[in-house]
C-alpha cells in the first residue's frame, strides 16, 4: 500500500514539474539587426570623433547627389 502511494506521489510531482515547464514562457524571439543607413552611420562616427567636420560635410554632400 506504501509502496502504491510513493509511486503515486512521484508521478504527481513529475507531471507538476513538467507542467510547470510547459508553461514558462518561451524567451522572445531575436529580431534582426536593424541596417544602419549611410548618413546614420556618418552621423555616429563624427559624433565618435572618427572623422572631423570637413570629411562629414563632403561625404554627406556625396550622399545627397543622385549618381
């Protein structure tokens, strides 16, 4: 009889627990790195320093014109 109610226990507790797994949520799904565009990255790396104000005006102007 024992014996009847420890495996009856163990079965409660292993369904509980794979329950309880089932039911965590799932972890958000990666989206895509978003593209930077080429003034977005111009603009980032004069404001890093990497370039000075002159080289940042004229790529941005050769961005602006339609090749």
């Amino acid at each position: 009889m024992i014996r009847l109610l420890v495996i009856l226990l163990v079965i409660v507790i292993v369904v509980l627990v794979l329950m309880m797994i089932r039911m965590r949520p799932s972890p958000p799904k990666k989206q895509p790195p978003q593209q930077e565009s080429p003034r977005e990255i111009l603009k980032r790396r004069y404001a890093a320093g990497k370039i000075d104000e002159d080289e940042y005006l004229r790529r941005m102007s050769g961005l602006g014109q339609d090749w």
